[in-house]
C-alpha cells in the first residue's frame, strides 16, 4: 500500500520511518525540494494547488493523510473527491481557523479562554474591555510556534500589537490571557472503526513561543482530571468523525483545563511516543489511515522525557554518550528558531531527570 503525505517536513518523515516497519510505501508533495521527508521517501515536488503535481503525487496511492496543517483546503477537497484521505477535511479546516476552533470546542461544551473576532483597532478596544487585560491578539490563520502573536498588557500596547500583526490577511482573535500553571497536551487516536486511545497527559514547556520540553507521563495529574482530557479529545473526534492521530493542547488551571487549540495530525509533543510507548504516535496515525487495529499507546517505561533541538545540532557523540538517550535528526540545516531535531530519554523517573540535566548542558555548550 502506498500512501500519499501533503507535506515533507519532519513529522511526514517519522510517518514514513514508522510506516516501513509496517511494510507500506510513501510518496510526499512539497513545495520544496529540500524537504526532510525526500531523504526517506519518494518526493514530489510542487504546490499543492498545482493539478498537475497533484496527479503526479496521487497516482498509485490507496489513501492520502497531511503532516502539515496549513495545507490548501480546496487542494485537499479536490483529492477528497478521489481517494480516502484522512484525518477528514473538515478536521483540517477547522485546525486551520483559531475561531472555527474555539467556535467547535465551545459548542462541545469544553472551557476555551475568552475570545472574539476582531478586524479592527477599534474592535481589539472593544473587544479587550469586554475580556480584560491581558490579552492575546493572533492572526486567525497560519500561526505556529507563536508566530504571528502578541501579548497586550496596557491600552498602548494594543495600538503596537495592531500595527504589528493587525493586517495579517484572514482576520485576527483576541483572546484572554490565561494565567495557567502548566501547558498539557493529550494526543489520542482514532480508527476508522470509531475506536479510540489515549497517550498518557503530557506536560510541555515552551521557549519563545517553541515547544522546548515534554514530560510524560505529566507528573501530578489527578485520575478526574486525565479523564476530563480524554472525554475532550473524544467529543472532538466523534464530531469530526475523525481518522488517525488528533492532539489537544490544553491550559492548566487548578483543576480545570481550558483547551487552546488541536492540531488535526501527530503532534511535537508526542514525539517521546517512538521510544516511550509501546505503539507510537507515527505509527498509530498510519494504522489508523491504513484502516487496520491500533497499537497499545502504554507506556513502555516509568518516565520519558523529549527536548527539542531547536536552531543547532548538538555535539552528537556527548549526546550519544548519554545512557538511554536516543538522538533523532531531521536532515534539516540549522537556522535560528528552526526545530532540527529531538532527544528523548527514557527510563525511571530519577534517572531520567539526571540524564535530561546532562543533557540540557550538552546542548547548551555544543
Ligand atoms: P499557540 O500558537 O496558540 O499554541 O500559542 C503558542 C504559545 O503561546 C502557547 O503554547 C502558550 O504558551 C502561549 N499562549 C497562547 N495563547 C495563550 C493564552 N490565551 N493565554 C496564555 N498563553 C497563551
């Protein structure tokens, strides 16, 4: 079986590495020819709106799937009409839209900060006294790793959030800044058949608006609580009808969670899963879309942690040095801000906080 991925980046080819074990093929289309996922697989390369690529890519696979979610929607639609893709376009659609998704989320009756659309200085105004300061103004499309962002803490600062990001085509959200504890994420699959499982909660550390750090399982989570993160990730699966592996990202406070966003594909967060669970997140997604059973998503040690290798690759011999870590490079050459890699440790609870502190210190001299 061979199966078509929008998108070459880093997550389509840990799709394609955990997929070959499995015995399946994959083909990528990206726009680049440098993409990470051209070194494992076969790459077309074009955009995803051009019909002519599109064909070239499509031809020969069973089922499509995207590592990517800011890939054209209409493209998407198109190759809809001819082959199953999944997760469901719809999924895309609203992970495209930061109000679509709170919008959704909300009608399912989970906590979301407070939000409003807003087009204008004069809406943010308005809109901010209705929420309170601080706040966060975004662009309603194509954020990630906090681009496109600004914090408001005082009325001034919302003339320069405006001027800097208020343009942004799509349109803008304003939302409440939320004081939370800690950030979690749940990373959940779902097969065709309608079954669903859970990896365990993991806790996320971000640096400058990247994800630096996961921790699973997260520590201190109450069983009310896991389960509150489950029966979220469920509502939002079942009413997307949704296929393969769907991630919440989710604020902490006391013990409500508010959810922030979901990402309709697998997730930097669970990037821990390829050695931490007995099934990881790459290769439940692609059972998932294969249309075959899923893998158990246990843990297969006490703790597990990931750092993200984010700008520049590390000595990898001190890194390799380290007892159970496992070194995971994209291919990607190294650029401020980009994520180019990821280590994770596994292991008992205390030798994986000694080994993740010898670790932030080789990253950080190399
Ligand atoms: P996002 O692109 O929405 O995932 O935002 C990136 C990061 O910015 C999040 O992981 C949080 O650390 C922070 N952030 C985003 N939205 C909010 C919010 N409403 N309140 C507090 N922090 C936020």
């Amino acid at each position: 079986m061979v199966i078509g991925i929008l998108g070459g980046g880093q997550l389509g080819r840990m799709l394609a590495l955990a997929g070959y074990e499995l015995g399946l093929r994959f083909r990528f289309l990206d726009p680049s020819p440098k993409a990470p996922a051209g070194h494992v697989g076969d790459l077309v390369v074009g955009d995803y709106l051009d019909p002519a690529a599109v064909d070239r890519f499509a031809a020969g696979c069973e089922v499509i799937t995207y590592e990517f979610e800011n890939v054209p929607v209409e493209a998407v639609k198109k190759l809809a009409a001819r082959l199953p893709v999944y997760p469901p376009v719809r999924a895309l659609e609203v992970g495209q839209d930061r109000i679509a998704e709170k919008t959704l989320f909300a009608s399912l009756g989970l906590e979301v900060p407070a939000f409003r659309a807003v087009g204008s200085s004069a809406e943010v105004r308005a809109a901010a006294r209705e929420i309170g300061l601080p706040a966060v103004l975004k662009t309603r499309r194509m954020g990630y790793d906090g681009k496109g962002q600004a914090v408001i803490r005082t009325e001034v600062e919302m003339e320069a959030a405006w001027a800097r990001i208020g343009e942004h085509p799509g349109g803008l959200i304003l939302e409440q800044m939320v004081a939370f504890e800690r950030e979690l994420s749940v990373i959940s699959v779902r097969s065709r058949s309608g079954e669903m499982r859970y990896y365990p909660l993991i806790e996320n550390v971000h640096a400058g608006g990247i994800l630096a750090r996961s921790t699973a399982p997260a520590p201190r989570v109450s069983a009310a609580l896991r389960a509150r993160a489950e029966s979220a990730a469920r509502a939002v699966a079942a009413h997307l009808n949704y296929v393969g592996v769907l991630t919440l990202e989710l604020f902490q406070v006391g013990e409500r969670l508010l959810v922030n966003e979901m990402a309709p594909r697998v997730h930097n967060s669970g990037h821990w899963t390829i050695d931490g669970s007995v099934a990881g997140q790459f290769e439940n997604h692609v059972r998932a879309v294969a249309g075959w059973p899923l893998g158990s998503t246990a843990m297969a040690a006490e703790s597990v942690a990931m750092m993200n290798l984010v700008g520049h690759i590390p000595d990898r011999a001190a890194v390799l040095e380290v007892p159970g870590a496992h070194l995971h490079l994209y291919g990607k050459s190294p650029r401020p801000g980009r994520k180019v890699g990821h280590i994770t440790i596994a292991g008992s609870t205390a030798d994986v906080k000694a080994a993740e502190a010898r670790l932030a210190t080789i990253v950080q001299r190399s």
